[in-house]
C-alpha cells in the first residue's frame, strides 16, 4: 500500500513535543489581572469586614458604657449600707433591639453580687487590685450566645472609708452582627461595581495593547515571499527589543540572499566563460598538426584553470558558510603556519621557491579566537598567489606579528613575496570577486576569500608594497572577538 502523507496548511502551527498548544499572551495577561483583582477585592473585603465590626461595636459599646454610667451615677453610700437605684432607662436604651437580651449585676470590692445575675463571666476583669476604674469590654459565651459584656467601677465615699462598687451589663450581638451585615453589605456593592469596571477595563486594555501586534501580525501575513524589508510599525515599549531583533534578523537575511544571488550570478558567468573557453579549444583539437597540438595544450591550461576556479569557488562558499555559523574556538597560529608550510613544500610547484617563517618570541603566546579552517584556506590562497605571481626564485615568508586592533590585542598573520606587487589604483579593487590585476590573469578570487574570512572575524586585510619588490598580505585578527560584533 502506498504510503499516504497529508501536507500541513501554510501558515498552520507546528505541533510542539508535548502535545500542548503555546500560551495565550492574552490570557496570561488576563489570568495576572484577574488574579491581581482578585487580591485587591480580597484584602478590600477583609478592610470592609473589619471596619464594619469596629463601626458597629464602636456603635453599641458606647450604649453600653452610657447604661453602666447612668447605674454607678444611682448608686449611693447611706448609713445602712450602699443604696441601689436601677434607673428604668438605662437598660431601655439596651433592649430597642426586640431580639437582643440584656444581663446586668452589680458588685462590690470583693467581687460579690449585690444585685442582678450573680453567675455572669468576668473574664478576671473584677480581680484586679485596685478595683478597675475605666471600663472594659469583652465577649463572652452566656446563655448559649456570644454576648458583649462591659465592666465599670467607682469609687463612693462615705464616713467610714471609701468603698468600691461595679457595675457589669451584657447585651447580646443579634443587633450588632446586623448592624456589620448591614454595613458589609452596603459596601460590597460598590466593591462589586469596581471589581467589573475593573475586569471591563482590563479586557479594553489589553485588547488595545494587543492592536499593534495584530498589526505586526497582518503585516508580515500579508507580506511576499521576497519582502525583507524592515518593520515600519511602532511597538510598545515591552516588545520594541522584539521588533529590533526582527528587523535585524532580516536585514541579515536580505543581506545574505543578495549575496548568495551575487554569488551565483557570478559563479554561473564565470563557469560558463571557462567552460566555452575549454570548449572551443577542444574542437579546435582535432585540427591535424601543430594547430592541434597547441590546441590541445591551451586546452589542457584551460582545465586547469577551470579546476582551480571551481576548487576556489567551493572554497568562498564554504569560507562564507562558516562565517554565518562562527565556528570558534582557540587557535595556535604558529602551529597552525607551520603544518602549512608542511604541506606546501610537498607541492611540486613549490621547487626552486625559498620559503621561511616567521614567529612571535616564545613567551608570547600567538593564540586568537577564529574559525580554524577559514583561516588555513585564507593564508593557503595568499601562499598560492604568491607562488602564481612571482619569480622562479621567488623568497616567500610567511609571518605571525603581535600587534594591536582598535587599541584591543591583535596578531597580524599573512606572506610576503618577491612577486611584481599590486599597483596602488588595484588594491582596493583586488579584493572583488572575480577582478584580476595580474599579467597571468588568474581567477580573481583568492584575495576575496582573504578577505571575506578577515571580514567575518571582525579584522582587516592590508596589501602593502616591499621594497625593492613584491608584496605584503596580512590579516590582523582579534585575540578575542570585538564586543557586541563590533567592526573594526
């Protein structure tokens, strides 16, 4: 059975290893503002409750301590001992409330009743020495209800000597807890009120601070394939670094696709010149005699240079791949010159050539931060150029020098030649693709490899003319990269 595949719609959302779908932005705001609601309202609440309790104890304490008041005022100290006159008022004012009860007694210095309901709790208040002369509130279980219960003093005097008296009077909560609901109620409306204009305004407010992305959004959708322009929108300040990394990332992109498009233009020209070039020269090959034997010999020059152009051309793409991936780590410029001179000197075209090389004292250690292999195929390509260019008895030395860049710890590494050297109006032009100054018309590459691994190590390629002749290529190289990808 064949097997079957279903093709994702564009612009569907992959699915993640878990399974789940991405968070809501939206939803995570909400869920943060509703949860922060939700704690304003509770620490609101717990406010309103506690002072609705305060208000209503406040409320009917102050009866309470004005009935006690209105009882010590009745009491008075005669010769047959201390007279008690209930004012009918005092506990009145108390029992408004149909539903609340109310206790009283009155004692002496020694706690003993004198009148009312002897077994009231006291909660120690009428055990202290001296007798108390402010009054004291509490609640208490009595009668199988909580009850608010006040105690209050005073001092009588009399012939003998002065005698205290008490008074405590208890009222049950059935008026205040009504009083607290009542009050709790009457501010939980509004309470309530703000809690949906809040979650109203917060749905509106995130709504609004989702608009320009919805905008970002509908702006890349609707976007060509070939459209890396730069976002022109205008983000909130919370994603703006966002937007920043986007644009760069495609300015990045658009860079390296029109590199890539430069590239194979150029490579393609090239490759067919060469190519018609062998071409020609091949049927030009089947001529009889000296014709064709000089025919068969520019062809066989033309392979090679079609070989060479093809190895060079291989190499820039590979040279600007890994540029792209920054594949660094700790190099040893020295060790890595001298397993180059090793290679060279094993090149049939290196006979007759003297070549030498030069090295930072040993205590200093010739060590960057680079791609290791960008660098080799940049220092063999200024080694191949200068092998090409120069004299049979060319002197080529290849050189590693401590030196500085931008004021940061740098080494310049790169070969000196015998060779013609480069006209001044040429220098800046060599380093072009395909573009070629000298008399053998070689491929023109070379020095833009040189150039491409010097640029992406944040360093810099410099062509200087020696004395009487030839020609100096160096690339200084960072020790370390250039912070925040800082350009020389």
């Amino acid at each position: 059975m064949a097997a079957m595949s279903r093709a994702r719609p564009s612009g569907a959302i992959p699915a993640h290893a878990s399974g789940r779908r991405p968070y809501s932005l939206r939803r995570r705001l909400m869920v943060a503002s509703m949860g922060a609601f939700a704690v304003l309202i509770a620490l609101l609440s717990a406010g309103l409750w506690t002072y609705a309790r305060s208000s209503a104890n406040e409320t009917y304490d102050l009866l309470l301590r004005g009935a006690a008041i209105a009882i010590l005022e009745r009491i008075s100290v005669t010769p047959e001992g201390i007279d008690i006159d209930l004012p009918p008022s005092a506990l009145e004012i108390l029992a408004l409330d149909q539903d609340d009860r109310v206790f009283y007694r009155v004692v002496d210095a020694d706690g003993a009743t004198l009148t009312g309901t002897a077994d009231l709790p006291s909660e120690g208040s009428l055990a202290k020495s001296p007798p108390l002369q402010e009054p004291v509130f509490f609640d208490s279980q009595y009668s199988g209800e909580t009850v608010r219960f006040v105690v209050n003093g005073r001092t009588l005097l009399s012939a003998d000597e002065p005698q205290w008296v008490g008074v405590q009077i208890g009222q049950t909560r059935i008026a205040r807890n009504a009083m607290e609901r009542d009050l709790i109620l009457k501010g939980l409306v509004p309470l309530a009120a703000l809690s949906i204009a809040g979650v109203a305004m917060a749905r509106a407010g995130i709504g609004f601070a989702m608009r320009p992305l919805a905008g970002i959004e509908r702006d890349i959708r609707e976007r060509q394939p070939n459209d890396l322009k730069p976002l022109d929108a205008l983000p909130p300040r919370e994603v703006e670094s966002l937007i920043t990394a986007i644009n760069g990332f495609m300015r990045r992109l658009d860079l390296s696709r029109d590199q890539a498009e430069s590239f194979i233009a150029d490579v393609a020209h090239q490759m067919r010149t060469s190519l018609a070039a062998l071409y020609s020269h091949l049927e030009a090959a089947g001529d009889q005699g000296e014709a064709g034997t000089v025919a068969v010999l520019r062809a066989r020059d033309q392979a090679r240079r079609t070989v060479r152009l093809t190895n060079q051309l291989l190499s820039h793409a590979m040279v600007i791949h890994r540029a792209d991936k920054e594949m660094f780590e700790t190099i040893d410029l020295g060790e890595l010159v001298r397993r180059l001179m090793e290679e060279i000197v094993r090149d049939e075209r290196a006979g007759g050539i003297d070549f030498a090389v030069e090295l930072p004292p040993p205590p200093t250690p010739a060590k960057v931060m680079g791609d290791p292999i960008a660098i080799r195929e940049a220092l063999r390509n200024l080694v191949d150029n200068a092998v090409r260019h120069g004299p049979p008895d060319n002197q080529i030395t290849l050189h590693v020098v401590a030196t500085t860049l931008r004021g940061r710890p740098a080494f310049a590494i790169g070969v000196e030649d015998q060779g013609p050297g480069i006209a001044d109006a040429d220098k800046p032009r060599v380093v072009e693709r395909f573009y070629s100054s000298g008399p053998g018309g070689g491929s023109g590459v070379g020095l833009a490899i040189v150039a491409a691994v010097a640029e992406s190590h944040k360093g810099r390629l410099d062509l200087a003319d020696r004395k009487p002749s030839g020609l100096r290529a160096s690339m200084t190289l960072p020790q370390s990269p250039l912070p925040g990808g800082e350009a020389p």
